[in-house]
C-alpha cells in the first residue's frame, strides 16, 4: 500500500503499445486521503501506477461507489 494525501497530484494514463497503460500529462489532484494499491505495471519511467478510490478524482466525486482506477504517481 502506498499513502497518498489529500491534494496529491495523480497522473491519468492512456493505452499505448500492445495495449499497455502508460501515463499521460493530464493529472488531477486527490480529494482526500487514501491508501493506494501499487501495481507492478512497467514503462512508467519516473512514474509507478496505483489504484485509487474514482470518487477520489474531482471529475468523479460523485459517484458513491467503491470503483478502483489506476492512475500514475510519481516514484517516492
């Protein structure tokens, strides 16, 4: 787990080759605190991807639901 607090800038991914999740420039900040899930996922370069509450995510704060998105963050 990793520990990720409120305002925390996450990064957004977006497929790339042979259908890998790769990070993107568009980011978003954290609504609140949460424990992050790490995925061992590669080609993030100085990023490592994570799994985070999508009602974390201000375009998402709606949604009631205990959905998990992966987004990038950057390597502690």
């Amino acid at each position: 787990m990793v520990s990720l607090k409120k305002g925390d800038k996450v990064f957004f991914g977006k497929p790339g080759h042979r259908g890998f999740n790769y990070p993107t420039s568009d980011s978003e900040s954290l609504l609140f605190d949460v424990n992050a899930e790490k995925l061992f996922w590669v080609g993030g370069g100085d990023k490592t991807a994570v799994l985070v509450p999508v009602r974390s995510l201000s375009p998402f704060k709606w949604l009631a639901d205990d959905k998990l998105v992966p987004v990038w963050i950057n390597k502690q």
